[in-house]
C-alpha cells in the first residue's frame, strides 16, 4: 500500500525518517520544505504510520492538490483580505470577488 505521511513541522525530518526505518517501510519520496513523505508500506496499516511520533496523518496515495497560498515556497503570497470585515481567502466572499 502506497501512503502520503504528512509530517509535524516542528519535527525534525531526519529524526522521523529513522523512525519510519524502524518500521520497514519504503520511503519513494520526501517533500522536506512541504513536510510530506510518500512510502510504499507491505504489512503496515494507516494506523501504524499515524503512530509514529512527528507523522500527523497517513492518507492512501492519490493527487494532492497544493494551493500556492498555503505554501508561500511554491510562489504568491496570501491574497489580501476582501473587502468583507474578518472574510478569509477561503470565504465565499473572497471567491466571489475573484471568479
């Protein structure tokens, strides 16, 4: 089974890789600035991989969809705020003004 952990930022990347080596799994991918981790796991379960210590989450592999916004090392900075008081970029208010 082909799994994407997502990683605790403030876990240091090396330090949970060895753990992810304690447990046999194949690591196919990391993802260190994004802190994600792709691994190819036989006999492991989603549940063993959230266990471990700094992995917050165990998905089944697919498309993973990054949004530039979220992750300022891809590019744009966060959009400025709508004119909506207290309206997010997520806010239908920031999508209507942008569509």
């Amino acid at each position: 089974m082909d799994l994407i952990l997502t990683i605790d930022p403030s876990e240091d990347m090396a330090r949970v890789l060895k753990r992810l080596e304690a447990t046999e799994v194949q690591v196919t991918r990391v993802l260190d600035k994004l802190h994600v981790v792709a691994v190819r796991c036989e006999g492991a379960s989603v549940q063993q991989m959230r266990a471990i210590p700094g992995v917050v989450s165990a998905e089944p592999e697919g498309v993973v969809t990054l949004d530039p916004r979220e992750v300022p090392e891809l590019g744009a900075p966060p959009p400025s705020l709508p004119n909506d008081i207290g309206a997010s970029w997520r806010s239908p208010a920031w999508r209507r003004d942008n569509d």
